[in-house]
C-alpha cells in the first residue's frame, strides 16, 4: 500500500521534467534580472550621457556640489536646537506679515458670516467707500512699478459699462451668449494679426499670463506624448524666464533645464540652450521681454535651432504685449527687427502669451495665447465624450468663464485703437528711457548704480556697485518713500516696470532716487570716517532677499512664502 502505484521509470521521468523546468524557470528569471538591469545601466547611462553633455563636466561637478550642499543644509536646520531657533524666527517674521497686510483692532470691522439681513444700498456704498479709503501705496500717483495698467477714467468707464452689459454672460455657453463668442473670437484674430501670425494662426483667451503659458507647456506636452511619444518630458528655459514656466512644468511633470542668461547683456546663452536639447525636449522657451531686467533675448535663434531639431518655440510677449508690435511705429528700435523680429514673421516660433490686461490696458483677468496652426491649439484643449452629463469640452484650464471680461477687453481694443496703443508706447517706453537714461548719466546715481543689460521695452532693472551701498537698502528706502518697487535676485537689482501712471511721476520718482542713494552714500561716508560699523534695521526687502536669500537652502524663504499666502485669507 505505501508503494508508488507509477513504475520506478516513469517517476524518473517525472522527477527529471520537473528538474528541467525548474532549471528552465531559473535561466529565465535570470534573463529576465539580466535584462532588467542592463535597461537600468543604459537608462542611466542616457541620462548620464545628456547631463554631461549639457552641463559639461565641470558644469555637472559643480550642480551635484549645489545639490548636496543644499541637502546637507536643510539637514542642519533640522537639527535639535536649531529648528526651534528657526521656527521662532519664521513665526515672528510671519507675525510681522500678519501685522502689515491684514491688521485687526479699532476702526476694522470684519465681516465672517453672510448678514441676516440685506444691507441697503447706502450701506453698501458707505463700506465700499471706506474699503477703497484703506491705507495703500498711491498708484493712482504713478508710485507703483507694473501692477496696474491704467487706460485712464474713460476707459474705464468704456469698461465698466461693457461689463455691465455682458456681467452674467459666460463663454461656455455660445448659444446663449453669441455676442461673447463673437467678441472673444475678434479679440483673438485682432492680437493674431498683431503679431503676424499667418492665416493658420490660432489661440483663445486666459485669466491671465500664466495660464496663457500653463497651456502653451501643456500643449507642447501633449503634443510631444502624442506625436513622438515622450513620456519624460523636457524642456529648456532662460533662468530669467517667468515662474509660471516652472509653475506648468511643476504642475505637469516636466522636467525643466533653467540656462544662465550671463551679464552683460542678460541674454538666454544660446550655445548652452542647444548643449541641452536631447530627445525628451518638448519645448523651447525665449522672453520678449523678461520680467527681471526687461531684456528681450535671441528669439531669431532660438527660432532657427527650434526649427532645425524640431522642437516648439514659445515666446513669452506677457509684459512686452501692446508694446512690441508698436515700438518701431512709436520711433524706437524694435528688437531683432534685421533679423526678423521676435513674432511669427520667425518660423520657428509655435506659441506666444500675450497680456491684453497689461499694455492692452484691458480688464484684469485677461490674456490671450497664440498658436501657429489650429492643430497645435487642440493639444491644450480637454475634451471628455462619456460624461453622464453630457458631452464635455473647454478650451483652457477654465469650464465657466466670465464674459463680461472678454466685453470689457473688446471694448478696450475697440475704443484705444491703433493710434492710442502707438501713442501709450512712446508715453510710457520713453519715460522708461528717462529712468534709465538718469541713472546712466547723472552723478549722484551712476557713480553707484549700474542699469542691467540693455532694456528696450518698459522695465529698467538696475544695482549698486558700490561696496558700501546695499541694493536692497536703496528699495527699502524708496519704499519708506511710498514707492513700490520690484526687489530682484540672482544678482541683486531693483526695476522698474513703467506704466501709464508713473509717466506724470518720473521726474520725482528720479528726484527721490538720488536723495535715497545720496543719504546711503553720506551714511556709508560718515561710517567709514569714524571707522564704524552702523547697524541698520534690515527693511523687509533687504531681510527677505538680503538676509534669508543669501541661505544654499531656500526651504526659510518658502516657509515665509506660505506665510505670506496663508495671510491672503485671514479675514
């Protein structure tokens, strides 16, 4: 009974296939771990392979030393002892925060549920009068860099009554609201044709610039997924460009290459763009003019190296908007005019954001982005067949838009007109020559201070160089002045973005610039005589970009970042 009922051959049969098929399985899961690390060792030599190619040896040494020195820092600030010290050091700086943008105590009320009862219309305008009465840097005086670009009170009026008209209107809906369609479609082709765009050309409307550049990276994701198949998407950016550029490549995966524009022209390095193109790129990006130092860079060739790998080209035309197409005709020099220009005149060029809100003098709320061709367009759209609901599609990040945006930026095109927007550049790109042309050549200013680069737009960006003068001293000073003006880093620098406003004021925002720069020089002489060290309370600007920026790590300046955020909504 306790005999095999198989014959002793037969066992040994069984007993040998069983060993072969276990040797069998065996050599295969070591082919297949064979195999998988030899794609991890090619993976990474890839990967290898374009960063040194990119970078350079050196130029990767000295990233991977960046790297671990910014590790090993934020290590340090987590220490016993001295994370403790670091909170209570953030807590205070994001008190003070608290303390300057959203004050509490007597004559501030708060309103933190909906009244029982309706207000009346008098009451209503009572709180709007004391809401807009609230203490705040006079850029109705021109004592504001960017921020607001006013058309002036009858434009404003224009607007406001457009905006009335369309105020429940909503773009997702043309067959309800056709007027808004129509206008939003006229506002389009009407920048298209600005930029010369060719009969192909495409684009939408967005809330503001960054969206109009979250869609244009987003389309060139998608459109690099579709087309080529990239599943690791890259894209090469000027250090310069806006920070909705890593916003999108944050939001959507993207990897991003951020190339050093070099003094003393502050353009992006072209050389270096090409050394880090490799096959995971989606996109190229230039500015035409960066936010920093108002600098526009080598668009022509940025365009012939797009075109000869076949990458997109995205300009970046937010703050430069109704200015560009019309310096020429306001007598100044346009950019890369010999060479082709900086719009779709170059081949290259696939997409450009534009700001209607900015120089168009159009509501806040509004840009435009521009394509090339509709079937790049279509790479930003979403589109959703099998929803319950019903078909579902929407040209941006938006579903529900506000149309009475889109009256209020058609009606501002229709009533400045051609000749307005020629007339605002000379207006506004020639005080912006004043500023810059004050601090080149009057004593007091360009024996301390030096403009970067060679602006040509409506931002002049400048810093001390004189050892003795804090960049960021002289922005606290002119702040304390009742001047808002932009702080910059890497390297440090204050500009000035002119606007419609700051025209009428250019002479004192000049006067008072010297007096500033004066007192620091005559505090750093009186120091220097009395061989002294004058300590000086740090304004919020030298403390934010002076103090904590100086830090490998920049998690300190995130933190008062979120800080600063969370103080938006404390109501």
């Amino acid at each position: 009974m306790g005999s095999s009922p198989l014959p002793v051959s037969l066992q040994s049969k069984f007993r040998s296939s069983r060993t072969t098929r276990l040797s069998s399985l065996s050599f295969n899961l070591e082919l297949l771990r064979n195999i998988v690390f030899i794609l991890f060792v090619l993976r990474w030599s890839r990967k290898s392979f374009y960063t040194l190619r990119g970078h350079g040896l050196i130029g990767s040494i000295v990233l991977a030393y960046l790297n671990l020195r910014r590790k090993a820092y934020r290590l340090f600030l987590h220490a016993p002892g001295v994370k403790s010290q670091v909170d209570k050091q953030v807590s205070t700086s994001i008190s003070g925060i608290e303390e300057k943008i959203a004050p509490v105590g007597p004559g501030i009320t708060r309103y933190l549920k909906i009244p029982q009862e309706p207000w009346t219309q008098e009451q209503l305008r009572a709180e709007l009068d004391a809401l807009q009465g609230m203490k705040h840097t006079r850029w109705e005086d021109g004592r504001v860099s960017g921020a607001v670009y006013h058309g002036g009170e009858e434009l404003l009026d224009i607007q406001s009554d457009a905006m009335k008209r369309f105020g429940v209107a909503n773009p997702i809906h043309p067959d309800v609201f056709p007027a808004v369609r129509k206008m939003e479609a006229e506002v389009v082709a009407m920048v298209l044709a600005m930029f010369n765009a060719p009969a192909s050309g495409a684009g939408c409307t967005t809330s503001g610039g960054t969206e109009s550049i979250l869609v244009a990276v987003l389309a060139a994701r998608q459109k690099a997924a579709a087309e080529k198949g990239i599943t690791e998407p890259e894209m090469i950016i000027p250090s310069t460009a806006h920070a909705a550029f890593v916003k999108a490549a944050s939001y959507f995966k993207i990897k991003v290459h951020s190339v050093a524009c070099p003094k003393p022209n502050y353009r992006v390095s072209i050389p270096k763009v090409r050394r880090l193109i490799n096959p995971n790129t989606i996109l190229l990006v230039g500015s035409a003019p960066n936010y920093p130092h108002g600098i526009v860079d080598d668009i022509p060739s940025l365009s012939r190296l797009a075109q000869s790998k076949n990458i997109p080209l995205h300009v970046d035309c937010c703050l430069g908007s109704f200015l560009m197409p019309y310096l020429s005709r306001a007598g100044f020099a346009s950019p890369w005019a010999e060479f082709g220009g900086f719009d779709f005149r170059l081949p290259g060029v696939t997409s450009i954001s534009v700001d209607t809100h900015k120089y168009g003098f159009a509501p806040k709320g509004n840009s435009v982005i521009l394509y090339r061709s509709k079937s790049f367009r279509k790479y930003q759209y979403f589109v959703y067949p099998e929803w319950s609901g019903g078909v579902y599609g929407s040209p941006s990040m938006a579903g529900s838009r506000p149309g009475a945006l889109i009256a209020g930026t058609w009606a501002s095109m229709m009533a400045v007109g051609e000749a307005g927007y020629i007339d605002s550049c000379h207006k506004i790109v020639g005080t912006a020559k004043t500023v810059e042309n004050a601090i080149r050549e009057h004593p007091s200013l360009s024996s301390c201070l030096r403009v970067l680069g060679e602006p040509m737009v409506s931002v002049v960006a400048f810093e001390s160089i004189d050892p003795a003068i804090d960049t960021y001293d002289v922005a606290d000073a002119m702040s304390s002045r009742g001047w808002h003006l932009n702080a910059l880093q890497d390297p440090p620098g204050i500009h000035v973005a002119v606007t419609t406003p700051m025209v009428k004021a250019v002479e004192d925002l000049i006067n008072d610039l010297v007096a500033v720069v004066d007192a620091e020089k005559e505090t750093a002489l009186k120091a220097a005589r009395e061989g002294k060290t004058i300590e000086k309370k740090k304004g919020d600007k030298a403390a934010l970009y002076g103090v904590a920026g100086k830090l490998p790590d920049k998690s300190i300046v995130g933190r008062l970042c979120e800080g600063f955020l969370d103080t938006l909504y404390k109501a």
